[in-house]
C-alpha cells in the first residue's frame, strides 16, 4: 500500500488487495463567496493546487491568504473518511483524533459525500475553507484549541471489514503514521462564507468498519513564499477576483439532499468567520469581493 501526490492531490493505493483498491483526494483552488448573511452555491474547481512530497519536508500545499480551497473524493470503493483542519476535525469542531467516533459520528463515508468544501455549521449548510497565516486568531483551529496551531489538513481513511465486502472486492487497511512538525510560514483553515452543502450522514453499522487499520496522510499548508523557499518555483497565481471569475462564465453547484444531510456542529457554528475576526482587530482581513451576483447552481445532488 501507499500513499503517493498526484496532480494536485493524493493517492490512497493498496496493489496487494486490488489492482483498482485505491481512493484519490484532490485539493481544488475556488472563488471565495463572500461572508455575508446569504448562503452561496458550490464554487466549481479553477484548478488544483500543487504538491510537493520530500522526506525532509513531508507533503507541502502552497495557499495565498484568503485562498479558497475545497476536496474532492474518487474512487469506486467505500471508504470511513476523516478530515481535520489542523487539530480540529472539520465535520464536528472536536479535537483531532485520527479514530472515528461513531457516537459523534466525526466522519463521513465516500463515495456518498463526494465533495467537501468547508467546516459543517449548519443542517445543509458548511463555511468554507479559507487559507489564513497561523498565529493571528483567524483559524478555527486556533479559536477552538488551546494546544499550539499546527495548521495544514489531516485525512484518515479506513475500510469496512474484510468479510462485509468479500464480494465487492474490498481491502484490508494498514496503518501510516505522519509525523508533524509546523515550519515558519505555516497556514490554516480559518471559516469563510456560508455554501449550501450536504453533509451525509453515515449509512453503514459500525461494526462494518475495520477500525484496527487505516491510512493517515497529513499536508502541510504553507505561503507561497515558504513554498518557493522549499520547492526553489514559483507557486501558482493568486487567486481569481470576482471581476476575473465573471469572465470565465463558469457554472456552479449544489449538492444536497435533505433525507441524508445530518445537523451541523454547534462548535464550529460558533466560531468567528475570518471577516469577523478581522472586524475585531480592526483592519481588512480579506480582499473586498465587492458586489457579487453568483449564477443559479446546477443541483447534482444524490
């Protein structure tokens, strides 16, 4: 098995169970909808950030501030998966642990949830993942956690049990660890402007699920300039203003379902968007998107 850097995201593979046992993760750049009082569509992708995986510096994402991010989730397979922004887990606001919990139900299971473009606030509703330097208040890791911000994103990945998928053609997990060490130039997730979007609530018993295996992968967020630092190229252009993101004439989405959209977290409900806590320290935080009139979503739901 292996965890490898695609192009612009990761791959989960496990060769000595199948040759298609595998799950890919991508990390898409996107427009930043405003943080105001509406709930927006799905931002499409404007393409995926980089990835740069050595032995010294572990996997490294460059992100300009106030940078939009969202995670896409293929495979033909069922997968337990976690995200963490940091130290927080971003489905439940709860401290990270790379252990699913069913009675909080931390998870949530691919291919069912295909996408995930933020912190679950809300029934139907999540804030979107914002890139903001550590050490300033913005994320919601350093607003929910009294440890040091470590920034960057988790993801743990387990199976169901052998036998529940011996005719599905199902694999056996074993277990990576990621050891973390926060760089100068670090970024986290700080909560931005509200999307519509399902989180699914889980579907499979839990007794289904092989919690004795399973794969972490831990990226590291950096600023551009830490990433030309350690990469020695330039990072990818700064992200697209509304004025530019009009002209591409792309269409949006919505993705929900409300039979299987779960409540969302109280505790990440509770957390200062970055606008906020750029309010309270007085000075702009974010770049003004102005004035914006997003198109009707194309509604793909499940």
């Amino acid at each position: 098995m292996s965890v490898a850097t695609v192009a612009g995201g990761l791959e989960f593979t496990f060769p000595q169970i199948a040759p298609d046992a595998s799950m890919r993760v991508i990390f898409h750049r996107t427009l930043r909808v405003p943080d105001d009082e509406s709930t927006y569509g799905l931002p499409p992708t404007l393409g995926h950030f980089d990835l740069s995986s050595t032995a010294r510096d572990g996997i490294i994402m460059p992100m300009w501030q106030s940078e939009a991010c969202w995670l896409s989730f293929d495979t033909r397979n069922p997968f337990l998966v976690m995200v963490g922004a940091g130290s927080v887990n971003a489905v439940t606001g709860e401290k990270w642990n790379p252990q699913p919990d069913f009675a909080s139900e931390n998870y949530f299971e691919v291919p069912t949830q295909p996408w995930l473009d933020g912190f679950c606030t809300g029934r139907g509703v999540v804030r979107q993942f914002v890139a903001m330097p550590l050490g300033q208040g913005y994320t919601a890791e350093e607003q929910l956690s009294d440890e040091p911000a470590r920034g960057g994103i988790w993801l743990s990945v387990y199976p169901l049990r052998t036998s529940v998928w011996a005719q599905r053609s199902q694999l056996r997990m074993c277990e990576v660890g990621v050891d973390f060490c926060a760089p100068p130039g670090g970024m986290g997730l700080g909560a931005g402007g509200s999307i519509k979007q399902s989180i699914a609530t889980p579907m499979e018993p839990s007794d289904n699920w092989d919690l004795t295996a399973g794969i972490s992968a831990f990226v590291r967020t950096v600023n551009t300039e830490q990433w030309r630092s350690i990469t020695g190229v330039a990072p990818h252009h700064r992200p697209a203003t509304i004025e530019e993101y009009q002209r591409y004439g792309l269409p949006w989405f919505e993705w929900y379902d409300d039979s299987i959209a779960r409540q969302g977290s109280a505790t990440l409900a509770s957390v200062s968007t970055v606008r906020e806590v750029g309010e309270k320290k007085g000075h702009q935080s974010l770049p003004d998107n102005g004035s914006f009139d997003p198109p009707i979503p194309i509604g793909v739901g499940p």
